[in-house]
C-alpha cells in the first residue's frame, strides 16, 4: 500500500487544523471570560441531559461512522477546492521553460 500526500490535501489538513484551532481557541476564551461557576454548570447539565441516559450502543455506532464519514467528507471537498485553485495557478517550472 502506497501512501501518497499532495499539496491540496496537505493544504486541506492544515487549513482544518486552523479551523479547529481557532475554535478551540475561542472556546477556551468564551469559558475564561464566563468564568468557573458557569463552566461547571453548563457541563453539570449536559452530563444531565446526555451522559445520565445514554443511548444505546447502535445509535451511538452509527453516529460515530456518520461524524467520520461527514469529516472525511468535509477534508475531501476542501481538498477538491485546493487541488482546483492550484491547477490554475501558473507553475513556476512551466513558466521557465517558456521563456
């Protein structure tokens, strides 16, 4: 098996971790700036709401294989968008060869 990484998938990852960055990022500073008290109440009330009832093993399966496959998807598509964008712009090589 052969593992093959071009420049528009590389760019896909790295434009994503940016994304999740930032949103970890703002996350921590939404919590920081709410304080403690209210961060332990939100996640006391979310272990209400989800985490006292959980849903069965099956649901939970088939939306775990949904979130990754929407991911994958997600990381393709933006792939796809790059892998476009780059095939417009000029090579540099071809340029030289012309001249």
């Amino acid at each position: 098996m052969k593992f093959e990484l071009d420049s528009s998938e590389l760019l896909s990852g790295a434009t994503l971790g940016v994304l999740a960055g930032f949103l970890s990022h703002s996350s921590s500073q939404r919590w920081i700036r709410l304080g403690r008290d209210a961060y332990l109440a939100h996640y006391a009330q979310l272990f209400d709401r989800r985490l006292a009832h959980p849903p069965g093993l099956i649901p939970t399966l088939i939306l775990s294989v949904l979130m990754v496959l929407a991911a994958i998807a997600v990381f393709k598509a933006v792939a796809f968008l790059y892998r476009k964008i780059l095939s417009v712009l000029p090579r540099k090589a071809a340029m030289r060869s012309e001249s």
